[in-house]
C-alpha cells in the first residue's frame, strides 16, 4: 500500500509485520537482518548501484502524502523491521501534521503477535481496541 493510497483510508494500523511497508530502502540494507538480499531480489540494486531507484520505492519519500491517522505498533527487538524504520515514519508524519502514534514494546521481536509474552500481547490488543475506538463512525468519510 504506497501513500497516496493510505490517504484514501479513514484511519490505519501497522503492526510490526506490516512495518515492512514503511521500511526505508536505503537503509534497511545495512540495519535489517534480511534486507540486503530483498534489496537486490526486489529492486535489483542496491543504494550503491542506483540510491535514486530506492529513493523512489521507500515510503518514508511520501510520508508528505499521507493525512490519515496512523498507528505504529512495534518490537524493539525486531531485526527484520527495525525500530528506525517506525521512528522515521512517526518524526516524518508529525512533521507534516498527521495524527499518528507509536506504541513500542521492549524485549520483543517480530513476531509478538504470535509469541510475544502474554502481557505485551494483551497491551498490543487494548492499544489496537483503543485506536478503533476512538474513530467514531460518524467521523468516517459518506459513501458516493
């Protein structure tokens, strides 16, 4: 989903597996423990070999585009996303005024959802609840 998409929503999560969105292309090849090689197999490059080619791909480049509330919900220990990547997206929309908020939970990794502990995990779900429960259906955009 790029930005301008995002913009069409009424509000958005991303949770830590969806923060591959948000990566930012030239430096997930240095900070993640995967993204070198998806750089190269998705992109065919690498920021040495075409900087502008990546540039053009990372979300953080659109991040101007984007008004719709976001919520960032993020693993510090997570190395295949890392915790950069949601720290630049949340400076950059609260820069450009979009509502936005990260939720960061320490001591976990990718994949807190499935098998993060019980407390973060129950924490994770109120904070999701909370941020659909603060969109009123009457604030949602009319149909036609």
């Amino acid at each position: 989903m790029n930005a301008q998409q995002v913009s069409r929503l009424h509000y958005a999560i991303l949770t830590t597996p969806g923060c591959l969105a948000i990566k930012d292309k030239h430096e997930q090849i240095c900070l993640s423990d995967i993204s070198f090689q998806e750089a190269e197999h998705d992109h065919l490059c690498t920021p040495w070999s075409d900087p502008e080619k990546l540039w053009f791909h990372s979300p953080l480049k659109y991040a101007d585009r984007v008004k719709t509330p976001l919520l960032l919900l993020h693993s510090d220990l997570d190395m295949h996303c890392c915790m950069v990547d949601a720290l630049q997206m949340l400076t950059a929309l609260k820069y450009h005024g979009t509502e936005c908020r990260l939720c960061l939970f320490h001591g976990e990794n990718h994949d807190l959802s499935r098998s993060g502990m019980p407390n973060n995990r129950i924490t994770r779900l109120k904070e999701l609840s909370a941020w659909f429960r603060r969109r009123d259906v009457s604030e949602r955009p009319k149909k036609g």
